[in-house]
C-alpha cells in the first residue's frame, strides 16, 4: 500500500500563499524557566541603568549603617550629660559635664564642607550631560569629562581644606587645656570622638574623588564614569548632611 502524507495543522496555519515554506521567523522566548513574559527579550537586564542602580543601592546601605552609628553616637553624648563622680570631701555626686566653647574655625570648616557639597553635586550633573554624552558616543571627543574634571577636583580641594582645618580646631582646643586623654571633661572627649571619626568618612570621601580623577582618563566606558561620580557624589553629601547635624549637636546640645 503507498504510504499517504498529510501535513500537521500548525504546519498548514504556518504557510502562506505564494511562498513555498515556511516563513523564515524567530519566536520570542516565552516561559519555559527564563521567569518571565513576551516582553523578556526587549529589556536587557544588565543594561548601564541597572548598573548605576545596583550600585546606588550599595551605597546607600553602607550610608544607612554610617548613620545608624552616627545616631547611637548621640545617643551617648546626650548620656554623658549625665555622668558624674562622689566628691569624697562632701560625699555628694558631682556632675562631670561641662561644656565646652567650640573653635570659631568649626563655622568657616562648615561653609567650605558646604560649598564643597555644591561642587560635588555640579560634577554629578555634568558627568550625566546628555549632549555631551551623545557626542562622545558619536566620537567628538569627552565634552563630558573635561566639564566634570574642574568640579572634581574642586570637591577634593575643598575636602581637603576641611580636614586642615579640623586639625586647627583640635589643635586650638588642645592649647585651651581641653586634650584628648582629658577625661574629666566628658564635653572635649565626645568632641574629638564625634569629629574625628566624621574626618576618617570624610577621608574616605577623598580617596574616592582621587579614584573619580583617575577613572575619568582611565575608564572607557562611559556609564562606569558615571558610576563613579554618581556614587561618590552620593557619599560625599550624606557626609556634608552628617557634619551639619553633628556640629548642630556639638553647638547647641551642650
């Protein structure tokens, strides 16, 4: 008996008149494991966007942790107010707080920490300067870099004048009788340790705008530039928020 063929009904739905086959066309991914939906294939999932997210995301965590130390730092420092000693003479507990008068160079190290602030946040936006960017990508050169650079360096500049000038204030503090190792004054102790652990995050800020510097001749691509900037802009004004509200503290919380 001749053997009979007949064709499949998707096979007959599939062909079209006037061509001899089957249309030569992909089908888009759907299901099957890959989690997702017709419009999977449209939308990359390790784009520069998802990039920058993913690393904001990051910072901010470690942000939200700096903070969380920050703020059980006042916690302690409003402890402290209470702190205090039995005289042995009166036989009466005596406190051991007593403010202290805060440098005047701590409001000229605020306003520079602030303006620094600014240039940062001017370096952010330029690095994401969309005409800029757009020439580069078309090969008219880096507009966007050489209008970063200035503000970057400002920023380190700026930072870098601040922690100069903590370095007076603890100095002109030391030469008041208000050291360190002076442990009987509560006041000067949590002074030192609130501002010196602010000045090592702030150091950090500074290593991470030479790393901007460097990256900004050295990365090619253009969205790892933007990270960079992005990220350390990001640190550097949770940094600036933090001073103004500890030297807010340091001022009138005594």
């Amino acid at each position: 008996m001749p053997a009979t063929f007949t064709h499949s009904p998707a096979e007959t739905v599939r062909k079209e008149p006037g061509i001899g086959g089957k249309p030569p066309v992909d089908r888009r991914p759907t299901g099957g494991g890959g989690g997702g939906g017709d419009d999977d294939w449209r939308r990359p999932k390790h784009g520069p966007r998802e990039l920058l997210h993913r690393v904001r995301f990051f910072v901010f965590s470690a942000l939200a942790g700096d903070m969380m130390f920050f703020a059980v730092l006042v916690v302690l420092f409003f402890a402290g107010h209470f702190s205090s000693h039995l005289d042995p003479r009166s036989h009466e507990f005596i406190g051991d707080w007593h403010p202290i008068q805060l440098p005047p160079i701590l409001y000229v190290n605020t306003a520079v920490l602030l303006l620094s602030s600014l240039t940062a946040e001017r370096a952010r936006h330029n690095i994401f300067r969309e005409i800029d960017v757009f020439e580069e990508w078309l090969g008219l050169g880096r507009p966007a870099v050489h209008r970063t650079l200035p503000w970057i360096g400002a920023t380190l500049a700026l930072g870098a004048m601040f922690l100069a000038g903590q370095w007076a204030a603890w100095l002109q503090l030391s030469a008041q009788g208000f050291a360190f190792d002076h442990w009987s004054t509560p006041a000067s102790y949590f002074f030192y340790v609130i501002t010196g652990l602010h000045a090592v995050h702030l150091a950090l800020g500074l290593l991470a705008l030479v790393v901007c510097l460097i990256g900004l001749g050295w990365f090619k691509r253009v969205e790892l530039r933007q990270v960079a900037v992005d990220a350390t802009a990001w640190y550097w004004h949770t940094m600036g928020l933090a001073w103004v509200l500890l030297f807010a503290l340091l001022a009138l919380g005594q």
